[in-house]
C-alpha cells in the first residue's frame, strides 16, 4: 500500500474571524474600576512620590503579561494540520482577552492619573479613542481611517491630555463618537488579527511570536492612554513672554 494520509489544510479567512470576535469582544468594554484603583493604589503606596508617568510601565505590567498569556489558545497549533484549525477557531476568544487587557490597562493608566472615571459614558468613549489611536498604529494596509469613523472628532487623535476635550463636548458630540463603537472595535480587530494569525504557524514557532507581538500590542494602548488621559504639554515660554519688572527711571527735575 503506498497511499499517504494527507492532513488538510486549515483556510484561514480574517474577515469572518473579525465577525465571529466581534459577538465577543462587544461585552469586554466594562472593567472594574474597583479592581483597577487597587492596583493603582498598591502602586502608588510604596512609590507616593513618585510621577504618573513614571509609574506607567509598572501598573500595566500584569495586562501585558496575561495579553502574551492569550496566544495560549494557539498552543494547538503545535501540532500540524487539525491542531492548526482548533486553533484557528480559538482566535476569536485570544482577540477578546487581548481586548480585555488592553482596556484593563487604558483603564488603570487614566486612574493613575487621576482622572475621574465615574461616568461610564465619558470612560467608555475615552477607552474608544484610545483603542482607535492602537489601532492607526498597528494598521500598515491604510485600510484604517479615522475620519470615516469618528468624524470631526478625528482631530482629538494624537494630543495630549484629549480627555478634557472628551470631557467638554456636548451629549450629542458624545453620541457620535459612542456610536462609531462597532466600527472602532472593528478596526482594532483588523489591525491585531491577522499578525496574531501568526500563533497558528506549527511546532511553537508561532505561538512565541504571536506572544511578543501581544505585548508590542499592549505597549502601544499603553502609550496611547497615556497621552489621553495624561497632562497637556507644558506651553513653551519664549523670553519675551516673561514679564520683567517695571522700573521706574527718576526724570531730571527729580
């Protein structure tokens, strides 16, 4: 007998495992601020002196280790042909705990800064742009673009503290950022899917790339939800700006 048994060949299409996320990572937009201000305080604690911004990297720290830990739905893939495809079909779920983490994160930075975030509308559009400004990052097909989705209010992508300009718009301007939801998380899935399609690559190579790349993921909302929820950029003063003090010069019949 000299037939062979052939294994077949996963496809992989990233638009339908997009579709099959979405239905999942639509419910990871709710954090526990209780749970996140823990973290931060535990922080905070033993370094009080110390600046937000300093203090970052080290409140974020466990998001970054469990987003790597989410590549683990690929670890079937280690086996050719059908660990690949139960792989393949776990994506949706990776997608939606590297999401979870990313928010987790986004979350913790702003209350390290000390931004109120009781108001769940303001949070969950400050959350959306941050994850809209991850995903222009990561985009590299110019597929992505910030105008069709979130309009005028494109313009707050990229400055520095944009969370007080969240903050002053109006309950209609609101609206319109909250209902670019869909397609904000869209986006962000298009531009993390397909490099995390590369876990599923067999015998552990892919698995370990799909891991550092979670955390390059994550290094990016991190950077993102610094510079919303974070201070404005100190305004340069120019020496002719700072006012000198008056003198009064005696006239000659003094």
């Amino acid at each position: 007998m000299t037939g062979g048994f052939n294994l077949p060949k996963p496809e992989f299409d990233i638009e339908a495992t997009v579709e099959r996320a979405m239905a999942l990572i639509n419910r990871t937009l709710q954090p526990s601020l209780e749970e996140a201000q823990k973290v931060v305080d535990k922080v905070r604690a033993g370094k009080p002196l110390v600046a937000p911004g300093d203090l970052v990297n080290q409140v974020t720290r466990g998001n970054r280790i469990r987003a790597a830990r989410a590549v683990s739905y690929s670890l079937p893939s280690i086996l050719p042909g059908y660990g690949t495809a139960i792989s393949a079909a776990a994506v949706p779920v990776a997608l939606r705990e590297v999401l979870k983490e990313a928010v987790s994160a986004a979350i913790k930075v702003g209350l390290l800064y000390e931004r109120d975030l009781t108001d769940p509308e303001l949070t969950r559009i400050a959350v959306l742009l941050v994850l809209t400004e991850g995903a222009v990052t990561l985009d590299r097909t110019g597929r992505i673009r910030p105008e069709a989705i979130l309009g005028p209010h494109a313009s707050l992508l990229g400055k520095a503290a944009s969370y007080d300009a969240l903050a002053a718009l109006t309950a209609k301007e609101r609206q319109e950022i909250a209902a670019s939801q869909s397609e904000i998380l869209r986006a962000w899935a298009l531009a993390v899917g397909p490099p995390l399609l590369a876990g599923l690559l067999p015998f552990g190579i892919g698995p370990m790339a799909a891991a550092n790349y979670m955390q390059y993921v994550l290094k990016g909302t991190i950077t993102a939800a610094a510079r919303v929820f974070g201070p404005a950029a100190p305004t340069p003063v120019t020496v002719e700006e700072i006012p000198g003090p008056e003198v009064q010069r005696d006239g000659p019949g003094s």
